[in-house]
C-alpha cells in the first residue's frame, strides 16, 4: 500500500479512520490578523475517551505587507469575488509556507502530520 501522503485525498482520508493515534496541525489567524498560531496535537482514541497531547506550539507574526492585504479586503462592506478568490488561494499558500516552516523548526516530517486544521 502506498504511503498516506501519496494516496488520493478521499482514500488519505478513509485511511485514517482506523487509525489509533493522530497527529493534527491546527492553524488560525484570528480576527486580530496579526498572525498565525499553529498547534501540533497528538490524538488517541476516539470519541470522549479522546487524549490530546500538545507537542508543539508557536505564534508567527504577519509583517506589514500581509497584514495590509488582509485588512484591506475583510475593511470592506462587500467584497468582489474575484479579490476573494485571489486572496483565498495566496493565504492558503502563505498558511503552507508558514507550516512547513514550522514543522522543520521543530525537527518534524510533514508525512508524520495526518491532517492539517485551518480556519
């Protein structure tokens, strides 16, 4: 069987439910956009006998430039899809960058990471 990160993404998906341990990123902005908070958990067991492990944890700052971006788009009343598509697809992008970054900081494999959580 190939590994997970090679698997089309319903497959990687269905591969998990098996599974007895769970490493997850989760990332968010927040509504202040002044950066991005990232959380490595480890997850055990299923339902409410669920243990969560924080293993690693980090607060990355936005510099003025991606800040400026962001404001300025979510400062409007109504927002043209097209600007919204644009800046959906450069977030996510930078959001990448910004995990990768972290996960080598933290001397971690992404193939180790199952899933990633973002808002």
């Amino acid at each position: 069987m190939s590994p997970p990160h090679r698997l089309p993404r319903l497959q990687r998906l269905t591969a998990l439910a098996p599974l007895t341990e769970r490493r997850v990123l989760g990332m968010m902005s927040g509504t202040s956009q002044d950066g991005l908070d990232l959380a490595l958990c480890r997850l055990r067991g299923t339902g409410t006998a669920t243990e969560l492990t924080l293993e690693h944890t980090a607060s990355v700052p936005f510099d003025k430039a991606v800040r400026a971006r962001l404001r300025a788009l979510v400062s409007v009343e109504q927002a043209p899809l097209a600007e919204l598509t644009v800046l959906h697809a450069w977030f996510g992008a930078l959001q990448g960058t910004v995990a990768r970054e972290a996960l080598a900081g933290w001397g971690v494999d992404p193939a180790t990471v199952h899933l990633l959580v973002a808002h």
